[in-house]
C-alpha cells in the first residue's frame, strides 16, 4: 500500500468513523441513525437547489479557513478571523450600497474594500505582536468584541438608527441570474469562485514568492531567520495582514452575495470560528482548506433537514457534525495505524 493510498484512506476512513460512531450516539438516543444520514445526505445533494445553497454555504468557509491557515504556516494563531470577517462585511456592504459606479469598478471596488477593512483589522495585533511580543491570540479574541460592538454602531450610523443596511446596489452584487436558475433560484453567487481564487493566491504566495519564503521561515524559527537577515517584526505584521485581508473577504461573500446587506447581531456569526476547525481540517494547505470548507459546510447545510425530515433534534445534529470533525482532525493516528498495518504486511 503507497503513501499515496494512504493518504487517500485517511479522510476516508475517519468520516466513515465519524458516522458510525454518530449513529451510535442516535441508536442510544433513540432516533434512526439510517433515516437520519438519508436526510443529512438529502439535504447536501437531494436536488439542484440544495446543491445550490451547498456550495453557496462552502464560499466564506474557504476564506475563513485560508485566513486561520495563513496565520498558522506563518507560526501565528489568528483568533480574531471573526472579527475581521465582520469587519469586511460591514466593509463591502458599505461600498456596496453607497456608490454608484458601473459594475466593472463597483463590483473590485466592494471587495477590495473588505480585504481593506479586515487587513487594518489584523494589522492591530500584528503590530502588538511584532513591537511589544504581546501574543496574538489574546488581541485577536479580543478585536472580535471590538469588531462585533463597533460594526453594530455603525450600521445604526449608516440606517439612521436602522438596525440593517441598506440593499447593495446590483452593480457590486456577487448575485447571479445565470447559476440562481441552475440551481432551482438558490443563493448561489460567483463568491464561489473569488473563494477558489483566493485559494491560488495563497498557494502562490508560500510556495512561489520569495515573500512566502520569508513568512514560512520566520513561523518555523524566527531567531534564525534574523540571524539569516530576514526582517522578522516586518513578517508577523505582513502575515496579519495578509491573513486578515482573506477573512474580509470572507465577510465580503455574505455582503455583496448571501444578504446583500448586513444587520446588526446580539452575537457572532460562527462563520470566523469555524475557519480553525477547517484549516485544521485541511492540514492548512490551500487544497486541503478546499476540502475542509467542503465537508464543513455541507454538514452545515446539510445537517439543517435532519430535523424536519428524521425528526432529530439539533442538539444530536451537532454531536454527530462535531464527531466527524473529530475523528476527520485525528486523521494523524489512523495514518499511524494504516502505515504500522502496511509495514507489518510488507515484512510478511
């Protein structure tokens, strides 16, 4: 059995892990676990429409996930995407709704605005972080309150006391007539496609640009890469930055495409928080985050007709999303077991 083989068995084995130990957990509850799991799969791929709002669920976990994933190949551990994704919500939708511009200006204009808005989001902590060695994870957790009560204020700035903003105009829109009626007038958008774009640009940025080098090298030994003449301090800022201009995007996918607008919350959108678990997911490489906000959102959406069409309360729901996500992450150990079996098949 090749390595290629086994890696190919690992996500394979832990989901089929995941749903068996799933299905135990609705056998002892007292629920169907085969009526439960044929609503779960109806509701990622029972018609186009579902399909639809699949792929639509799956845009701004890319970006959140290329968000945290950054950080953590740069050595840093982005708490705050949350926040940053708010932000550039907030950002585009802005844009979005407050100029008039044609669609070719509009349309960059919204989005770079919220890479804009969530990368002066990450700069904070980076600046913290590379002057005064302050670490990451608390700034960022705490710029995600700030993000959460300054947006609100604002939006009630921009809507007159108003607890929404208004509808972003069609020219910054990510909404489209062409995959709406593809897939049965879902939401589906072209953020699908900026997400897969950004995922190149990652890729490109780390393994093709001296840059990247530069931010892998500091995250895996920064007093060497002093000592080697690399501007550390100028790195953890770049990489904040950088990780916060993907997660403004993220929240540029819910502005110009899911809502069109943005209202005010008692509370955080998940989405940002959900990126850790994706790009742990994905092994933070850019194909593997693609792979993580694929099962990640399908179980999102997907997980949402288990109640209505198995009966299967939400709380059972999220035991068995987080199982699969658990045995998914532990993928490590069963490469472990897989390789042990293979070479003790070999010797034989």
């Amino acid at each position: 059995m090749s390595n290629r083989v086994i890696k190919i068995l690992v996500p394979v084995i832990s989901i089929f892990l995941g749903l068996l130990v799933g299905a135990i957990v609705m056998i002892f509850s007292g629920y169907d676990p085969i009526a439960g799991y044929i609503a779960l799969w109806n509701g990622i791929f029972g018609d186009v429409y579902a399909i639809g709002e699949t792929i639509r669920q799956i845009s701004p976990y890319i970006l959140a996930g290329l968000a945290v994933a950054f950080a953590f190949r740069t050595g840093l551990f982005n708490i705050g995407v949350e926040g940053q994704l708010m932000v550039g919500w907030f950002a585009a939708a802005y844009v979005g709704m407050a100029f008039e511009l044609p669609k070719a200006i509009h349309l960059p204009f919204a989005l770079i605005a919220a890479a804009v808005a969530g990368a002066l989001w990450g700069l904070i902590p980076g600046i913290l972080k590379a002057t005064l060695r302050v670490h990451e994870v608390i700034v960022t957790i705490m710029m995600n309150y700030v993000a959460l009560h300054t947006v609100n204020a604002l939006i009630k700035a921009v809507s007159d006391g108003g607890y929404k903003t208004e509808k972003v105009k069609p020219t910054a829109s990510l909404r489209s007539d062409f995959l709406s009626q593809l897939t049965d007038y879902s939401t589906l958008h072209y953020g699908i496609l900026v997400a897969l774009a950004m995922v190149v640009v990652m890729w490109f940025i780390l393994e093709k640009t001296k840059t990247g080098f530069e931010l892998k090298a500091v995250g895996f030994n920064d007093q060497a890469s002093q000592y080697a003449g690399m501007n550390v301090n100028r790195n953890i800022v770049l990489s904040m930055v950088i990780s916060g201009a993907f997660a403004g995007l993220g929240g540029a996918m819910e502005a110009l495409g899911t809502f069109g607008n943005m209202s005010s919350r008692g509370g955080f959108t998940g989405i940002g928080f959900d990126g850790i678990a994706v790009a742990l997911l994905g092994a933070n490489s850019p194909l593997g985050v693609i792979f993580g906000a694929s099962l990640f959102g399908s179980l999102k959406y997907g997980a949402n007709n288990m109640p209505n069409a198995a009966g299967i309360p939400l709380e059972i729901v999220s035991i068995v999303i987080a199982l699969i996500i658990f045995f998914v992450a532990s993928g490590y150990i069963i490469r472990v077991l897989l390789t042990r079996f293979n070479k003790k098949k070999e010797a034989k």
